[in-house]
C-alpha cells in the first residue's frame, strides 16, 4: 500500500506536470484556433483536475497508511491533507479551475 501511494503522489506530480506542458502547447504560435481550443480548454483542466485528485488522496492516503513515519511527519500530511480538503469544499475554483495561465 505504501508503494501504491507513493505511485499516486508521482502520477498526480506527472499530471499536473502534463497540463502544463498541454497549456504551453496551445500557446505555441502558428497552431489552429481549433487545436488551440482543444489542448487549452478541454485536455489540460481535465488532466489538471485528475493530478491534482491524485496528490491529495496520496497525501491523506499516506498520512492514513504510512505506521512507519515519525508521529510528526504524520500529523503534518495529516494537516496538509486537511487543509486541502477543507479548500475544495469552501473553494473547488481555486484548485479545480486549470492550470494558471
């Protein structure tokens, strides 16, 4: 299971990693207005909101399943995973809006 959470911490990195480079893309000059659309409004928020799913439930997956770390450690991914929790209830458009421009 350990593994299993660090494999999502690296996939939510690689994703969000991923939109941006969608974003950069679209703004590449001499694209068509219809790739610019596709890459820059619908692939890279869809990829983003994916990452960014994934770091928060491996961060509060690893605060739940790592027993092995310092009890400090814990209580610290244990906050950051309630802190970014509490964001997407009180504001989803801050996290879940894309990737900045």
């Amino acid at each position: 299971m350990n593994s299993l959470m660090t494999l999502f911490l690296l996939a939510g990195l690689f994703l969000l990693a991923l939109a941006g480079i969608f974003v950069a893309y679209a703004r590449t000059p001499g694209m068509s207005p219809n790739d610019q659309t596709s890459y820059g409004a619908v692939y890279a928020p869809i990829v983003w909101d994916l990452g960014m799913f994934l770091l928060i439930f491996a961060i509060w997956g690893m605060a739940m399943m790592r027993q092995d770390m310092d009890p400090i450690a814990r209580l610290l991914m244990y906050l950051v995973s309630f802190i970014l929790i509490l964001l997407i209830f009180v504001a989803p458009n801050l996290m879940f809006r894309g990737v900045p421009p």
